[in-house]
C-alpha cells in the first residue's frame, strides 16, 4: 500500500473485526487459481476465523494489526494474499533486493514460514529465500544474488547481511514482523528500528503479536497506518479445547511421574517444557535412559541439530521433544497430542505459549503441568492471569500431599481437585482403566497401573 509514512492513526482507535467461526470455504476468498490448487493439495477447505478475516484486507493491501496466538492459522492468513499481490504486480525484485520481508523471532520460525510461502505458492512463479543466524551465511548469500520477492529472516542475520552489503531492502513493498512480543523479549527491538530506519517510507505493513502490552501497542503504532484489527484470541488466556490439568509433585518424583505418564501410548506426539538448558538436557537424559524416542532443542544446540530434531518429531520419528521457551517459540507441527510442563514458568504469558502447541487448528489436547513446593506461586500467577483454576488430578502414584495441602492454603487459590474419575458429565476418554478415567494413574488398585487415562488431539489439520 503506497501512503505517507506520517499518516499515523492511534492502533488502539483501529477498526476491529468480529469473530466468528468461519462457515466459508476457501474457495469464497476471492483468491487466485494457483492459489486455490495448492490449498487443494494441502486439503485445506476451511479458513480459520483469522484467515477469513485477515485475507480480504490484505488484497485490498490495508495495514493489518493481527492480535493472535500460534496457531490460529496466521501465516496462511498473510502469506496468501502477499502472494496474490505479487503475483499480480509487475515489479520484479533487482540483484540483492527483496520485495515483500517477514521477519520472524526465531530460526525455526523462520524456516517454517518460508516452507509455508512455498507451500502456497507453488504453482506460481514467486522466489523465497530464509535467512538466519547459526549456520554459514554462504548459501544465503547465494540465493539472495539474483533478488528474491519474498524473504524471510530473523532480524540478526538480516542486519548482519545488510552492514554486509550482500541484501537490500530500498524496493520492500510490504514488511511484515510476525511475534512481535516474543521479538521484544528476546533483545531484537535495537535491531527492528535499526531496520526500519532502512525500509521506504511507503510501503505496506503487518503486525502480528499474541499478546498487546503497552510496549508492543507502541511499536505498532510507530509501524503502522490506519491499520485493520484483527483479533482472534485475547491476551492471557487459553485455547478453550486444552484441557488442562495439575499434578502436585517433589521435585526429585517428577522424572518418575514424566516415565509413568509416558508408559501410556495415548501420549502420541509430546512437548515437554522446561525453563532452563540445563533442565532440557537432564530431561532428554532421563528418557534416552528408559528407551523413550526424545530430542531437546534450545540455545546450545547447534542450528544442524535443532532442524533434525524437529524434523524427526515432526515424522513421528521421535515422540517427544524436550524446549525451553524461546526454542519452542515458533515450532509448527501437527497433532501435537500433549504438552508437559515439568517445569512451571516463573512468567503466565509463557504459560499460554507453551500449552498453545497443542489444541491447534480446531484440534483437541491436553496440557499437563507437575507442581512442585517452590512453583506454588507460579500456578497462582498463571491461574489469576488466565483467570481460570487448573482441576488437581491427585490419583497419580507420585501426588505429593505435602505440596497439594501448601497450595490450597494458599491466599485466594481455587480448590479445583479431581478425586479418581468422578467427574460427572465429562467426555469418555481414550486409556485408563479401573473406573479411574482422568486420574493420571489409569487401571489397578493402590497406585494405579502404568496408564495416564488422557487421550490424544482429533480433527483434520489447517496448519499455517
């Protein structure tokens, strides 16, 4: 969209659309042939509410404010149209220049926005390139020679390349920065306004965030211009169909809580949260030890061996994957089925990132979190900041009574406890045994057997 950079509208006073589950069908939006084959061949039928929305204002190529979480379906919700744009548009992109930049947080993000540019984009004759930190820039370099007219990076590696002279960005048309929040946490905000500083003044914008304090409302508002609001899931709360449950726990039982749950292949495809390096590492030790398929990703890691392991989890070769916050920020895969924090974030908003992994596209899941006495506070935070209780499960052969007694003592906590199964009106679920369905502990007496009772995600994929 060409305009003036200085006509600048409040985003608190944007427009905002109205949600809705979506009764289209993509092939209501107005996009292109091309477009709708390759959405054929993904058997995409249905937009998500913030693709339904978002689709139209973009090929109108109005500013976008997108407030929403991992998967709601956002990259589809931009990346369709900025190819419809393209494909129409006559301008191509000179040597070293890019016409349309999304800059993401992370390297997998990255990775996987630029699989969904080409996904979508197929049967069109578009370039992408992705650029990130983390591995020789040589390769990079190369595809960016000729100009591409989408490419997608994060914002080190973009401004290394740049003071470089192998990428300019005087002829980007439409700019896109994707978690914006997450961006901010991470450091990148010095890098983000140096880049902006280098974009043309006119140009179209995007800016997709899952949570809108006043920081990120600001940085929006230096972006964007007269932008449409889309959003889908306020700040601070939680997918309605995660099911969520808590497990009091001693810090030394719950690697034996994590193999006993795993006992129970109704776990199919896992994520299991912890907030330290080191943390994910002794996880992943634990597993290997118990001949469990597992991989950890984080900081550490090299970029070769972060991209097998999430090929691996994403092909079922490996089922579960050991993160910590900022390297599971991002991950895109399907049918997550449960996601385990063996840690508790000490930050909520982290709280609702992480079991945000699970229940995507209209899918079910369940999120599962082992409390130990020094994280009593943490629940506290996370349960006021989304504004629900957590149900307790207690028949689990590791519940630590000491720690389950500290918490409901505690100033305003919500007793929400599940005695076995009894929990009248609830769907049957998938496991378990012995009468006690939702205990943790699944069939037998005393302790339990070796069966959590909680089933896997259903429903067909809209991944974006």
């Amino acid at each position: 969209m060409q305009k003036p950079q200085d006509s600048k509208a409040p985003v608190a006073t944007a427009p905002s659309a109205t949600v809705a589950t979506s009764t289209k069908l993509f092939s209501d939006l107005n996009l292109i042939e091309p477009l709708q084959r390759a959405l054929r061949d993904l058997n995409y039928e249905r937009p998500t509410p913030i693709q339904e929305q978002s689709i139209p204002i973009l090929l109108a190529k109005k500013d976008l404010l997108g407030c929403a979480q991992t998967g709601t379906g956002k990259t589809a919700a931009f990346a369709l149209p900025l190819l419809q744009n393209l494909a129409k548009s006559k301008e191509a992109a000179g040597r070293r220049q890019a016409l349309v930049l999304v800059l993401a947080p992370t390297r997998e993000l990255a990775l996987q926005i630029h699989q969904s540019f080409e996904d979508y984009g197929r049967y069109l004759e578009i370039k992408t390139a992705v650029i990130f930190g983390g591995v020789g820039q040589g390769p990079q370099v190369k595809a960016l020679f000729n100009g591409v007219d989408v490419l997608v990076a994060t914002p080190g590696r973009l401004f290394d390349l740049l003071q470089q002279k192998h990428v300019y960005l005087d002829k980007v048309q439409t700019f896109v920065l994707d978690e914006a929040d997450r961006m901010m946490d991470m450091g990148f905000i010095t890098d983000i306004q140096k880049i902006l500083k280098i974009l043309p003044k006119e140009r179209h914008n995007l800016f997709f965030s899952a949570t809108m304090p006043p920081d990120i409302a600001k940085l929006a508002n230096n972006i964007l211009v007269n932008p449409q609001r889309v959003e889908i899931t306020p700040a601070a709360t939680t997918a309605e169909k995660i099911e969520q449950w808590l497990m009091y726990v001693d810090k030394a039982a719950k690697k034996d809580l994590l193999r006993h749950l795993l006992e129970d292949k109704a776990l199919k495809r896992v994520i299991v949260f912890t907030r330290t390096k080191h943390g994910a590492n002794k996880v992943a030790e634990v597993l290997l030890k118990n001949k469990i398929t597992s991989a950890a990703i984080h900081g550490n890691k090299s970029q070769g061996a972060r991209v097998r392991a999430l090929e691996d989890f994403r092909s079922g070769h490996c089922r579960v994957l050991i993160a910590t916050d900022i390297a599971a920020r991002g991950i895109d895969v399907d049918d997550i089925t449960h996601v385990i924090n063996f840690e508790i974030p000490n930050v909520a908003e982290n709280y609702v990132h992480r079991i945000g992994r699970t229940a995507r596209a209209g899918r079910e899941g369940i999120a599962i979190s082992f409390c130990d006495a020094e994280e009593k506070s943490f629940i506290r935070d996370i349960e006021k900041a989304t504004g629900k209780a957590i149900p307790v499960v207690t028949q689990q052969p590791y519940h630590s009574k000491a720690v389950e007694l500290a918490q409901l003592m505690s100033p305003g906590k919500a007793k929400a406890k599940i005695e076995g199964g009894n929990r009248g009106g609830n769907r049957n679920r998938r496991g378990g045994g012995g009468g006690q369905r939702r205990s943790g502990s699944g069939g037998g007496g005393g302790n339990g057997g070796s069966r959590s009772g909680f089933r896997g995600n259903s429903g067909s994929p809209n991944r974006a």
